[in-house]
C-alpha cells in the first residue's frame, strides 16, 4: 500500500499538484466569501428597505441565483458572460463563487436581522438615534452574533462547492487529483486523497468557527 501511494503521490513530485491545487482551492473560497459577504450586506439592506425597487432586486438576484445549480452558472460566467473578455479563469471563478454565495449571504445576513426583537428597534429610536445609527449600533452586532452559524456553515460548504471549479479547467483540489488519476492510471489514491484533505478543512474550520461561537456566548453573558 504504502509502495503504491509512493509510486502514486510521491514519486515525480506529483504531491506538489496536490498542494497547488489545494492552495487554489483555498484562495477561491476565501475571495469568494469575502465577495458574498460583501454582496450580501448590500441586498440584505435592500431587502429590508421600505423601497419596493430595491426589494425587487434583491428579489430577483437571490432568486435566479439560488435558482440555479452552481456548476451552471460557473460556466454562463465563463463561456457566455465573460468570454469576450478573454478574462483568466480563476479570476471567473472566483466571480462566479462569490455572486453565488453572496445570494446565500443575503439570506442570511436578512434573517439575521429581522430576528433581532423589534423592541430593541424601538429603544434605540426612543433614545433619539436615527434609523441609520440604530441599525449600525444596536441592530447589526446582535444580528451577526444570530447570523454567525449559519455563514460559518456557508464558508464550509462554499469550500466543498470549488470543486466544480474544474468545469471550466481551474487546477483546484479536485482537478490536481484527477490529473494525478489520469497520469497514474490510479483513481483510489488521488482521489481518496483530496477526500481527506476536503475532510480535514471542513472539520477544522467547523472546529474553529464553534470555539469562535463559544466565545461570543461567553462574552454575551458578562
């Protein structure tokens, strides 16, 4: 076995694809969510805005967007879109994963904040803020604390979703240990190998994100 992972995995330092590939893996999630979580905020706010124009749109964007299946949209993005453009694949990647997870972010983010009680709401008002500055200082931090598992969740099944990144040719995780497949002639190893490392990434963050969550709700009751 271990002869076999070695002549597989080690041997033409075909481990370093694994790592590239992982390396890319990780940099289109985090664009990504940073994408969504940027998009997110903004159509939250217009979902929740007393303007019927700016609750449509957001309306429309989530809709479409969590409408359609990701791999989908990954390629409209990039043979339909962008493809005049002539953009760098990664770079539509990245595109594509954030605008898809910013629709899931609206979601979120606007569940978030329609679950604080609406009485703190009024007592912000009470005390002479605006609607602005009662948003901002009393609204908004109670609702990431509430929004916070469920974004986490996003990161984590945003991280498994880039494997359909190799639809359009992006040497992710996944397509590092089809490569290796392919050059190899063996399926089990690579392939069981970039189980496991997704394995460990969705475990270690879940890990981390619920220390995160533990720490909140400690800070929360002092």
């Amino acid at each position: 076995m271990f002869q076999s992972f070695y002549d597989t995995m080690i041997s033409g330092d075909r481990w370093v694809l694994i790592l590239q590939g992982l390396g890319v893996t990780v940099l289109i999630a985090i664009c990504a969510i940073l994408i969504g979580t940027v998009l997110g905020c903004i159509f939250a706010l217009f979902k929740i805005s007393s303007s019927k124009i700016l609750r449509g749109i957001a309306n429309f964007y989530t809709t479409v967007i969590r409408g359609i299946p990701l791999a989908t949209q990954l390629m409209i993005f990039y043979f339909v879109v962008f493809a005049p453009l002539g953009l760098d694949r990664l770079f539509v990647a990245i595109l594509a994963y954030g605008i898809n997870s910013g629709a899931y972010c609206t979601e979120i983010f606007r569940a978030g904040i329609q679950g604080v009680d609406i009485g703190q709401t009024e007592a912000g008002r009470s005390l002479g803020l605006n609607k602005a500055q009662t948003l901002i200082k009393i609204v908004l931090p109670q609702a990431v604390k509430t929004a916070l598992p469920t974004y986490t969740s996003e990161f984590i099944v945003l991280i498994k979703e880039t494997s359909v990144a190799s639809f359009i040719a992006v040497t992710d995780l996944t397509k590092a240990g089809d490569m290796i497949r392919n050059a190899t002639y063996n399926a089990w190893i690579p392939l069981l190998t970039c189980a496991v490392i997704y394995l460990c990434l969705t475990l270690g963050l879940t890990k981390l994100f619920a220390i995160l969550e533990k720490r909140l709700a400690k800070s929360d009751r002092h």
